[in-house]
C-alpha cells in the first residue's frame, strides 16, 4: 500500500504590486515523500469544518516549514523581532494538528511544523532567539542549503535517536523562532549546544516526531533524512 500523506502550505504571495492567495509548499517535501514511498497530497488552508474530510482520506500528516506563529494564538503579545504571520495558515493549521493529535495519527513536523504541533498542545514559543543572550546563530547564512550548522544532541532511548541511530547529528538550521514551554502530551528528545528545543516527540508509541531543522533540503541520499522519512512514512503505511 502506498499511504497518503498530507502536507500543510502556506498561502499568501505579492505579485506585480498586488496580493494574490496563493496556496504554496516547496517541492522539497513532496520530493521526500515520494522517494520514502508515500503519496505527497497538498492540504490548502481552507474552511476549518473541511480538516475532518482531509484526515478521513490522509494515513499521515506532514507539517512543513514557514512563516511565525501568531503570538496571541499561544497566549502571548507580539514582541520585537517577530516576522511575518501567516493568518490563513494558523487558523487552519492548528486546529488540523489537534485533530491529528486526537486520531493518533502519524505526524512529522519540520521547522515551523515543530512550532505548531507544540501550540497545538497548549505549548508557547520563543518568539525570537536572536533577543536573547547566550544563544548560538539559528538563521544560517551560506551559499546552498544543504550546507549543515551547528550540531544537536539527541535524547538517548527516544524514537527519534532510534531511528537516526545516532544521539549527536549536525543539522541546517534555518529560524529564529523555538519551543518555549513543552505541550502536553509531547517530550524534548534533542537540544542544540545552547539548550534551544531541536526535536520534539509524543509520550506515548504512536509516531509524533517534531523536528526544527530542514531534513527535507538535503540531499537524495543523505542517511538521516532518509532515516526520518522513511520512519515516518512506514509509520503511515502501518497506521501507527
């Protein structure tokens, strides 16, 4: 069986001076999916009451990287350093990931994706890692993405160090947002050298892996997100 997986997009685009909604998610991720063996199918950020027809016909859920999380939507005011929201996206978004969470399926989250699946369990964010001090360079500035950053160490015993199998990676890092306080229901399973959320994964045997860097712009043959996609579109396939 080749299972279906749902991705998120974002949506807005400025054109020739004007806005025109677009309903956009880099080829990046579809691409992965497919080579794991699963069937890409794009999730626009429609009316709310259509999330349960989406996760009747998905057996997994992908939610990709993009723009910051609405600071009201995890009981916080906007602060300096905030970048753009994407308010279409959120409103559809967040509660798609309650759901999921609520069906127990499969879900992978990259980036922005780790953001939202922890609001989504009544977690908050740091809205801007670059305020504060004591903190490492999260927005990696170089010539080809696939360029790796800095390096996280991965919590031994977990799902994401059993599948990795490796408690140390070097990964790209591209954001500036990061897990404050941790959803219920979820677990810290790797830090970078100055303590900022890598990874995150759910408490109990279903997959709910959540992971802040880019895995889905490195190279075809690149072990670790092969590891990663693979898991989790296996997990999908299983319905676990």
């Amino acid at each position: 069986m080749t299972p279906l997986i749902g991705l998120t997009m974002s949506t807005g685009s400025k054109v020739d001076g004007s806005w025109w909604l677009t309903s956009c998610v880099n080829r990046s991720y579809t691409d992965w999916v497919e080579r794991a063996g699963g069937a890409p199918v794009c999730l626009p950020n429609p009316d709310p009451a259509l999330i349960d027809r989406y996760l009747d016909t998905v057996d997994g859920l992908l939610l990709t990287g993009g723009e910051d999380v609405q600071p009201l939507l995890f009981g916080c005011e906007p602060q300096r350093g905030l970048g753009t929201i994407d308010v279409p996206r959120d409103s559809f978004e967040l509660p798609l990931a309650r759901a999921a969470l609520g069906r127990s399926l499969p879900i992978l989250g990259i980036c922005r994706g780790i953001q939202v699946l922890n609001v989504a369990a009544g977690g908050t964010l740091i809205q801007d890692l670059n305020a504060m001090d004591g903190r490492l360079q999260h927005q990696m500035k170089a010539t080809g993405g696939r360029t790796v950053h800095h390096t996280v160490a991965v919590e031994s015993g977990s799902r994401l160090a059993a599948v990795l199998d490796t408690e140390r990676l070097e990964v790209n890092s591209y954001h500036h947002q990061a897990v404050d306080r941790v959803g219920q229901g979820l677990r810290v399973t790797a830090r970078a050298a100055d303590q900022t959320v890598e990874a995150l994964e759910g408490e109990d045997e279903r997959f709910v892996v959540a992971v802040q860097w880019h895995p889905e712009v490195m190279d075809a043959g690149h072990e670790a997100s092969v590891r990663l996609f693979g898991a989790f579109v296996a997990a999908c396939r299983a319905g676990a």
